[in-house]
C-alpha cells in the first residue's frame, strides 16, 4: 500500500436547530466517484462559496489515476473449503431459511479478498472491538457474520402528544416498517355495565432486521451485498475468510436491492472496480468523515373528512 493519503481542509461543523451534529469516521472509495461526489464525501458535507477545494480536488485526481493504472480485474470463485458443520448448522435455522426465499442461496467460507464492492463507504467507529473475539475463535467467527440473534429492538418509542403517532428512532440502519399493516377486530372492555365494544385494531410491526455476511454473484462476478462493516473489519484484523450467504442473484438490481448510494452496473462490471480490500489501499481510497445518522419509524393516524 502506499502512503496515507491527507487531505488538508478543514471539515465544516454540521448543526441541527443551532446544536452541533456529531460526526463519525469513514473510509470512502473516492477513486470511483466524480468530482461532486467526492468534493461532498471528503469535505464531509456540501462545500460553501468560501471553501478552498484545491486539496481535495488534487487529491480525487490522484485517486482516479492510480484506479486507471490498474491491471484488468479478472474476476474469482471466493468459495473455499472450511469447517462446513458450522455452516450447515446455519443453513438449517429457520431464520435463515425464510430470509432467503426469492432466489437460490448457499452457506459458504468465502475468501474476503476476492470480492466485489458496491459500496462506496464504510464508518470505522468500533470496527476492533466489533471483531475482536472473531479473531481467534472460529464460533465467534460464525456468529459474527451469521448472528443467531437479531439486533435489538429500538427504545424509546415516543408518543405524539394527541397519541395518535409513535416516533421511533436507531443506528441500525436495518431498522424498517415490515410489510403491510395488519387489521384485526377486537373487543374493548368498557365500565362495569355497559357492554363491550367492537372496534378495529391497526398493526404495524417495526423490524430491527437480521443482517448476515451475505455475498451476491451475478454475470460471472462475486458482490459483497450486506456486511460491509464487518467484512473491512475482519480485513483490517488480517482475517482473511469468513463464513457467508451466497446467493444467486437474478438481475443487478437485485444485487443492489434498490438502496441508494451504491456503485451502479457501469462501475461494478467495469474493468477496474473497486475490491473489497480497496477500503484499505491508500492509493485508491480516503479517510472522510459524515455526520451521524439515526433511522427513524414514524407512524402516524389521521381523519377528516372528503366529499362524495
């Protein structure tokens, strides 16, 4: 790997209603990005009118380079032998088999250093603590990247004061409304003589998610699609293999799974992309900073009133 790469610039502070926003520590694949994109994810934010940019506008051009100078990626099988009880052990969980019900999938050991990244950045913030014990015990490996568990479920709830909306709010970006509300009757108790009344109960369910370690191959090339966090950690501990979901995947977009901010099919099939040990490698990628970010459910009743 080459030197670091710095960038001299000093990093705007980000406010909310006149409050300081805290920010966290990235790695960013900038030797992909255009100017914009790069400008905003090394400065850590958009650039005002008075920001001196020539730093990091050299240092996009460094990285772009260095990304064309590369030799034509000649893409690999990651799979490779490993203790395959432990997998299979995996593969029957109920979990994981429900999770994976629109395409083809399998447990495997997959070799780190021959994935595929669609991902742009990654935060740093508790990567050696996150993978410390997955370093030499190989259960801890397992869980690590097929969690048994899934994360906790967000607290507090807050209710709007008409208690007619709840708020909620997590790091985890996995956290989500799961599928339709449901609509149930139910009878409501009522004082001592009067009789029971029938009404109509709305349900959402809020879910935490499950993330596993979870590799796409798609035209020949192999994708990290989830895990991203804890892949570049166990790269950074020197782990090499990890145990993963493989699945087939029937279309990019599947790949993808619709989220923004991903590299798009241009890059990824190009003849150069970004590796997932790319996060590491100084002459194509950078420290960066962004501000942090909570995912927040919001459900909210309404009623009035439409003519017709």
């Amino acid at each position: 790997m080459t030197d670091p790469t710095v960038v001299d610039v000093k990093v705007p502070e980000v406010q909310t209603q006149g409050n300081p926003v805290g920010r966290v520590p990235l790695r960013a694949l900038a030797g992909w990005m255009n100017d914009d994109e790069g400008v905003r994810t090394l400065l850590g934010g958009l650039p005002a009118p008075t920001d001196d940019l020539t730093a990091i506008q050299q240092t996009l051009v460094d990285l772009r380079a260095a990304v064309r100078t590369r030799p034509k990626v000649d893409p690999e099988d990651p799979v490779v032998s490993g203790d395959r009880p432990a997998l299979d052990e995996v593969a029957a969980r109920p979990g994981v088999q429900a999770s994976f019900v629109e395409t083809p999938w399998r447990v495997e050991w997959v070799d780190l250093t021959k994935l595929l990244s669609i991902q742009k950045i990654i935060k740093t913030e508790g990567l050696e603590p996150r993978v410390m014990s997955a370093a030499t015990d190989t259960s801890a490996l397992v869980e690590l990247c097929l969690p048994n568990e899934q994360d906790p479920l967000p607290q507090p709830v807050f209710w709007d004061p008409d208690a007619r909306g709840i708020t909620t709010s997590s790091p985890n970006p996995n956290l989500r409304i799961a599928g339709p509300g449901q609509i149930h009757p139910i009878v409501v108790g009522t004082p001592a003589g009067v009789p029971a009344r029938k009404l109509m109960a709305v349900m959402f369910l809020i879910d935490p998610g499950m993330s596993y370690l979870q590799v796409a191959h798609y035209n020949g090339r192999y994708f990290l699609r989830d895990g991203y966090h804890r892949a570049a950690g166990l790269l950074r501990a020197g782990i090499t293999v990890a145990p993963a979901i493989l699945v087939e995947a029937p279309s990019y977009e599947f790949v993808i799974a619709s989220v923004p901010g991903l590299f798009g099919y241009e890059v990824a099939f190009s003849d150069q992309p970004p590796l997932l040990t790319d996060f590491w490698d100084d002459a194509v990628a950078a420290d960066a900073f962004q501000p942090t970010i909570r995912k927040v459910v919001r459900i909210q009743a309404d009623e009035f009133v439409v003519q017709g």
